[in-house]
C-alpha cells in the first residue's frame, strides 16, 4: 500500500520554535516528527511551518509570511496529498494587522478555499483538518513579544476557535481546537508558543485521531 502523505502547513508552532532558548526543537522534539513516529510507516508526514506566517495577510515588516501567497507551491511540491493540516492565526493577532476573530477567520477561509481549489495536488479529494491554535495568555504582556503582538492579541486568539470552526462547517473540513486538547499549554516565556510537552501531546492526540480521516 502506498504512504498517505500528510502536508503540516503551519507557523512557528509547526516550525518548533523554542521561546525558552529563542532557537528551535530539535527535529525528534518537534510535533510533526513524533506524529510521523506515532503513526508509522504507513503515512509521511511533511513538515511546512514557518515563523510568522499569517493565514492571507501580508506582513508589513517581514516578507514572504501570508500563507495564502505560499499554499499552492508548498501543496504542489509535495503532492500527491491525502490530507492538509492547517494550523494558523495566532500572528494575525498582532496588531499591524488590526483584523478581529472574525476577519482572521475570513483570512483562513480563503486560504483553506485555495487549498481545496488546488485539484492537482490531490491524491483524491481534498481533505483538509483546520486547527484553531490554544489562545495567548494574558501574561504574554510581561514578556518581550508585547510589544511586537501589541495590547489586543489575547482576546483577538481567544476568538479563532467558534470562527475556525465556522469555516471548517462551510467549507467541509476536518476541526480540532487545539487549545482543549488536555495538557497543551504554552510555554511561559512569551505565553504563545506549544512547550516541550504540549508538542508530544499534540503529536499523540492527532496520531489517534488522524487514521479516522485519512
């Protein structure tokens, strides 16, 4: 039987950036790689998270991080796909971007339509899981990214799940909320960043959950 092949398109959650030590998990800490252990030869998971990357807007500041802009290359370099797992939203909470819950998940819509519109990428059907990234915590405030995410993110992240999962009810997708996933927490060294053990935990819980869809 050929390998299922599972496209992880993400931001620095995806990408394991470690805000403990300001570098990156190792390749055998990271989410996407315990998942690839967890569910064994029968699937290859790929690993595209990049840090900053947004659902469609441009970054003012950094270039190259609006995912709409770099989903059908990422999707055509690695087809056939069997399943696209989308986890972003938590950097287009900043404030540069001034977008409410509501506007993010406009954002995420469009990209995860582009997505399903990418026909040649697909094994079959598309068949996509959107993943609303755990919320920011109040004390991320106290920390060195605040003034980078600015006065508003905590309660714009709060939002993303009910509008991630309206999208996903409209457009046929697969929904988790990674925030009540037992045990994912972030790390409390900027409060919007998975720890070492809420990467195994994911991994874990989607390992479980994975074989059901694909």
């Amino acid at each position: 039987m050929e390998q299922k092949n599972i496209l992880c398109f993400g931001d620095s959650n995806t990408h394991g950036y470690n805000s403990k030590t300001g570098g990156r998990f190792t390749v055998e800490e990271r989410w996407p790689k315990l998942l690839q252990r967890n569910l064994g030869d029968d699937y290859y998971v790929i690993e595209e998270g990049l840090s900053g990357r947004t659902t469609s807007f441009d970054d003012p500041v950094f270039e190259g991080l609006s995912g709409l802009n770099a989903i059908y290359p990422c999707m055509m370099t690695h087809e056939p796909l069997d399943l696209v797992i989308i986890m972003l939203g938590t950097n287009d909470t900043k404030d540069r971007f001034n977008a409410n819950g509501f506007i993010i998940g406009k954002g995420l819509e469009r990209l995860t339509q582009k997505a399903i519109d990418t026909h040649a990428a697909w094994r079959n059907k598309p068949n996509i899981l959107l993943v609303a990234p755990p919320p920011i915590h109040p004390d991320y405030a106290k920390t060195a990214v605040a003034g980078e995410m600015g006065d508003k993110c905590v309660e714009r992240s709060r939002a993303l799940a009910k509008e991630f999962k309206d999208v996903a009810d409209r457009l046929g997708c697969h929904f988790i909320d990674a925030g009540s996933i037992p045990g994912i927490e972030m790390y409390p060294y900027d409060w919007m960043h998975l720890s070492l053990d809420s990467h195994r935990i994911f991994a874990e819980y989607l390992a479980e959950y994975l074989p059901k869809i694909v």
